[in-house]
C-alpha cells in the first residue's frame, strides 16, 4: 500500500528547478506529481514519477542528492471537511504527519492526498480500519 | 625500517655537534659569498667565528619570504651559476615567484631525505610509486621522483590532473604507493567510484600526502575510502622541497625533520621569541647543509609545535606537529584565529559529513561573517527540512563551541564547490574586495 516517492536536494539557485524537470524530461520519465518544500539556502523537491528508478538513475548521475521515501496516497471525499475527518482520525490515534500535499488528478469524485507519517504502517492500518480507501502505488504511477 | 640508520639514529648530543659544526660552517661561507647575508650578519653583531653553541641561533637575522622576492632571481644565490645544475620556483600565486637553485650536492642530499622519508613511510625497494605531485617548477613531482630513484623503487611520473587516466594507469600497473596532495587523493577516490572502480581493490598499500595542510579525520577518512597506510609529509621549496619533514609509519605522531641538513625553531610569530617545546608557534627553519641557496632562520609562516621526546621508531631527530595551518592562511574573523584545518577537523568528526567544504569570510557593516559551506550527499541527505535544519545548527553550535567563532552553515549541492587537482581552494575571503 506504500507509494514511492523521490525526494532531490536543491540549492535555492536560478535554473535548478528548471534542470532537474529537464533531467526527467529528456529520460522520458513522466512527473505524476510533486511538492517543494524551500528554505532560505535550499529546498527538497519530492516527485512521485511513473517510474522511480529510472528517475533516480538519471538525476544521481548528473551529480544529484536523491533519496527514496515511502509515503501513503488515500482518497479523500471532495467536500467541505473531508481532510479534517481523516486528519481527526489520525490525530485519535497519536499519528505524526510530518508533510502532506495534494495529488494531481481525481480519482472518481475524491480527491487524493500524499502523507509522510512518522509511523508508515500504523497509519496504514488506522486508516483502512476506518474505511478510508489507501490507494496503492501502481495506481498513482499510471493514472 | 631505516635508510642511513646511522645519521638517522645518531644520539642526541652526537646530531648536536654536527649541527653546530655544520652551522658555523654555513654562516661562514654566506658571509663570504651573500650580500645580503654579509649585511644582515653584520647589522646584528654576528660571524661565524663568534657562533659557540647552538643557542647562539638565536641571535642570527631571521629571512622573510619578502627576502626571496627582493632577490629575485638569483640574489641569494651562495654560488656561482656554473655550480647550479637545477632551478626550481613557488607557484607565486601574488607576484613574482621565488627562486631556488641546487648543485649537483644539494640534488644529492635532496635525494637522501625523500629516500629516508619514503623509507619512513614504510615504503621498500620493490614498491611501485605512483608519484601525482606535479612536475615542473613546484619542487613537489621531481622531488618525490629523485626519492624514489635513490631508494631503487620503481617510480611511475604520473603529475597532477588527468584523473581518468591516473585511476587506469594505478589499476593496470599495480600502484603500491601513491604520492600526491590529501585532498586529490579523495578526488580521485571520487571519481573512481564514478567509473565503478572502488580504491580499496587496488594495490596501495602506502599513501604519503603533503603540500597542504590535513587534519587526523581526514587521514581516518582517506585510509578508510583507500585502504592503506596513510602518512604526512612536510617540506617548502624555499628550503629544499618535499622531504623535510616525515611522518614515520611506526607511530605516526609528528613529522621528524632531518635534523642533520635542518635546525628547526618554534617562534611566536608575533614577538620573535624562541618557545619551548610543546608550545605552538611559527616554524622557522635554518638549512646547515645546503650550498646553492643556504637560508638562516627562514620564516616558514606554518604554525606546529616540536618535541625531541624519543620516537618509537627509534630516530632521533625531533618531531614536528601535523600542520595547523599557514600563519597567512590563518582567519582572524571578529578578532578570532581560526584556522580552515580546525573547521575540517570539526566537520569530519560530523556522521556522514564528506570533507569538501569552503569558508567564505565577508565584511557586512564592519562586522565579519563566515559562511561554512558543506556538501549534502546521500550520507546525510534527508527528506524533511527540519532534519537538514538541525544538521546545520549541529555544525554551528560545535564551530562555536570549539572555535568561539559564530558562523553560518549553508548546505550546498554535491560537486558545487570546486574540486581541486592539486592544492584545495578552501577558503574565499571577500573582506579585502569591496
């Protein structure tokens, strides 16, 4: 049920973005998503692609820092309140959120949302035990 | 393991007597042949008949690097040109190089010392030595290569750059022994892995790095990536080149300086004064034997300290501290010294830390800034910023505990900051611009 996701260091410098999109482009690697978070000096860029391995192949050769982290996409009902139910449920249960961020496409009439937990596989459970559909990665890497 | 087990073991008093002889000697034929030294000698009250024991050093002139400039090319030469059958010149990255020139005696004697400290190192006839340090004017390339020819190893004059090329020629020869700067050694290391070669499958078994100044965790780090037997080696072309100093492969601890061609001193840099041993200082150094450009005190501007404690490796000849630094290379930021070897030593001891690291010194509204630039690699890389954040305040927090200097960590892409083939460019200091 775990969804991989690419995470690339990056100095905060004119161009950079631009060259690690290019990378990936040009390895017709395909981004299915993406969230940056910035500091003053840098940032880290997290990819879900619809094929990691290639995307890591490629960006560590040209000289970049990636790393592989396992994240969770579950369905969310597209209404008002719908992240703050499952963010309460997680919440009951003393499950960390350490970043979350927004996928790209619907799927159906849900929105999808990307979560970093601390605790990856006691989320999984709190969640499915609750009925919230955890969507596996292959789904995301192709829709 | 010796090569001139007798000179290098003579008893104390015994190295003593021949220094002194040795001294007088020396001051006795610049005082002859040197206007610059007649002058120098005069205006302090000293000749070489009033020289009677070795603490009588004391009172001769020191030499400035200025010295050797002024004397461009050939002033301080103590012989005629027809005797000279070697020049060599610092890289003289301000200015005009400085000159030295050898008789066919001094490449003699050069050759002596690179093979006893080859031999220090623990390296034997037999050996194949892959010898990176640059030939040409920087007395670093033939200077190891003589050495090596002395010692009847088989010697491989490789020079600097061509990395690519170095790594095939090390792999296919069977490289035993590599001579070059600490911080190429790592470069190297670097870019063999990125052909897929580890260093630690080679043949090298011994690695004597000198020309600039390394820290011990940087010598943990390169036995550990290169598997051998890492040694430090200390020398200036203004004296004679590598080979002055070696570290020996039995301890390790301290460089023991040829005593019998080189008294060394520890000064304050600042008041002039002789300090005792133990004590850090600027090491100046008086050559007793050389005949083409015989130097009186030269003020080598590194920082170390000395100690005649017995070695286990039973040479006798004193022991000079791993460099901290060149007394110009040292910062003084908001009235701190700070030496780039102290920041290194600091960053190495970090987990996963890799030692390619740049300070950059600034001057914003009459207040110093240092910024310590360090590389992210996968070691240390994390996917959440507040794991990076602490990284850098962990970093900060030691400079300023260690150094009491406050500095600014910035994280910075891998291979951003310059990689050097020869000397590391570790510090950008933009005070003096603006």
């Amino acid at each position: 049920m775990h969804v991989e996701q690419i995470s690339i260091f990056i100095e905060n410098k004119f161009g950079r973005l631009a060259e690690v999109t290019r990378i990936l482009g040009d390895a017709g690697v395909n981004i299915r998503t993406l969230s940056l978070a910035d500091t003053s000096d840098f940032g880290i860029l997290r990819l879900i692609v619809n094929d990691t391995e290639k995307a890591r192949t490629v960006l560590k050769e040209r000289g970049f820092t990636v790393s592989k982290t396992e994240v969770v996409a579950v369905e969310i009902p597209d209404r008002p309140g719908g992240l703050a139910d499952i963010l309460q449920v997680l919440d009951a249960d003393g499950i960390n959120v350490e970043y979350m961020y927004a996928f790209v496409e619907r799927c159906g009439e849900n929105a999808v949302m990307i979560f970093r937990f601390d605790e990856t596989d006691k989320a999984i459970a709190t969640l499915t035990g609750k009925s919230f559909n955890v969507l596996p990665g292959e789904r995301l890497y192709s829709m | 393991m010796f090569f001139n087990e007798e000179f290098e073991t003579l008893p104390r008093e015994a190295l003593q007597a021949l220094q002194l002889k040795r001294l007088k000697a020396m001051v006795a034929r610049v005082e002859k042949s040197v206007p610059f030294y007649k002058e120098a000698l005069a205006k302090a009250g000293v000749t070489s008949d009033s020289i009677k024991t070795l603490a009588d050093l004391q009172r001769l002139p020191f030499t400035y690097k200025q010295d050797m400039r002024d004397s461009y090319p050939y002033n301080l030469f103590a012989v005629p040109m027809e005797d000279i059958v070697r020049i060599h010149a610092s890289s003289g990255t301000t200015g005009k190089p400085t000159v030295v020139g050898y008789t066919r005696k001094d490449i003699d004697t050069w050759s002596e010392l690179m093979a006893r400290s080859f031999v220090a190192a623990g390296v034997h006839k037999g050996d194949i030595i892959h010898n990176s340090y640059g030939y040409g004017l920087f007395t670093g390339g033939l200077g190891a290569h003589y050495g090596a020819e002395r010692l009847g190893a088989s010697v491989i004059p490789m020079s600097g750059g061509n990395t690519k090329k170095q790594i095939m020629i090390m792999q296919d020869f069977g490289s035993t022994v590599l001579t070059c700067t600490p911080s190429y050694s790592l470069f190297m290391a670097e870019a063999a892995k990125e052909e897929g070669i580890d260093f630690r499958d080679l043949k090298l078994r011994v690695g004597i790095f000198g020309a600039e100044p390394w820290s011990e965790e940087m010598r943990r780090d390169i036995e550990t990536k290169l598997n051998l037997s890492a040694v430090d080696i200390y020398g200036l072309s203004e004296i004679m080149g590598p080979g002055v100093a070696i570290e020996c492969c039995e301890a390790k601890k301290g460089l023991h300086v040829w005593e019998d061609h080189f008294i060394p001193e520890i000064i304050n840099p600042e008041t002039c004064e002789v300090l005792p041993e133990g004590q850090m200082g600027e090491l100046v150094i008086t050559t007793i034997t050389k005949e083409g450009i015989p130097l009186i005190r030269y003020r080598t501007r590194d920082i170390t300290s000395i100690t005649y404690e017995p070695c286990a490796c039973g040479r006798t000849h004193a022991r000079i501290a791993r460099m901290s630094g060149r007394s110009d290379d040292m910062l003084i930021i908001r009235g701190v010294n700070v030496f780039p070897s102290q920041i290194e030593a600091i960053l190495m001891g970090v987990e996963g830390v890799e030692p390619h690291y740049v300070l950059i010194v600034e001057r914003k509204d009459n207040l110093d800034t240092l910024e310590v630039q360090v590389e992210v690699g996968e070691n240390i890389f994390s996917d959440e910023i507040k794991h990076l954040q602490a990284l850098s305040a962990k970093i900060e927090k030691q400079i300023k505990e260690m150094l009491g200097v406050t500095c600014r960590v910035r994280l910075v892409e891998p291979k951003s900051i310059t990689r050097s083939e020869g000397k590391a460019k570790r510090v950008i200091d933009n005070r003096n611009k603006a």
